[in-house]
C-alpha cells in the first residue's frame, strides 16, 4: 500500500513537473514540494556550491527537511538518463529530452542545455 502511495505521488509530480517545465522560462522555478522516502536514493551532485540531487529525470534541492523539485541550472551533468528519455533532433543536432529537459552528451557525461 505504501508504495502505491508512492506511485501515485511520484506521477502526480512527474505531470504537475512536466506542465511547470513547459510553462517555465526560469531556470531556478520550484514547482512541487515533496518527501522523498529514506528508501530511495538520488544521486547528490555538486554545481557551483549548491548541492543537487537527481533521481528518475528529476532534479531536486534540499529546504529543511524537504526535497522540492527545481528547474536543473545549465552546465550540470549527469553520468546517465532515465530510461524514458528520448533522442530529438533540434537544428540537425542531437539531443536528449528527458522530464521537459535538454541534454546533449559530452564524454561519459549528459550536460543540460538551453534550447
């Protein structure tokens, strides 16, 4: 039962999240303030001093005790998609496009772009 709860919190986010990116121009916006449970683990990555976590194609920030949902800031990199991410072409260049975000691929690494 507790993780269907879950489920359904998390897609509730992923569209709620989905709907801010398409609207949002900013790149620092928080749309959705969440728990995430103990159980499940994000990857922590440092950006220009301010700690940032990603897990499933989002991006999150800690305030408190909370995790909220943010826009990922330009430059960062992840070492791998989610699986629902998709290949797009944009001005005959390939890109990434996972949760309403741009990445292209550097080396090893996913760097988000601006589109």
């Amino acid at each position: 039962m507790r993780n269907l709860k879950f489920l359904l919190l998390l897609a509730l986010i992923l569209t709620m999240s989905n709907q801010s990116f398409a609207n949002s121009t900013a790149t620092s916006v928080e749309n959705v303030i969440t728990r995430v449970s103990p159980r499940s683990t994000t990857n922590i990555i440092v950006f220009k001093g301010k700690k940032y976590q990603f897990k499933n194609g989002n991006w999150y920030v800690t305030r408190g005790r909370k995790l909220v949902v943010v826009r990922p800031p330009i430059g960062i990199k992840v070492r791998t998609l989610p699986r629902t991410h998709r290949v797009v072409l944009v001005k005959g260049k390939k890109r990434y496009l996972s949760n309403g975000i741009y990445y292209k691929k550097r080396g090893r690494n996913f760097v988000v772009v601006k589109i």
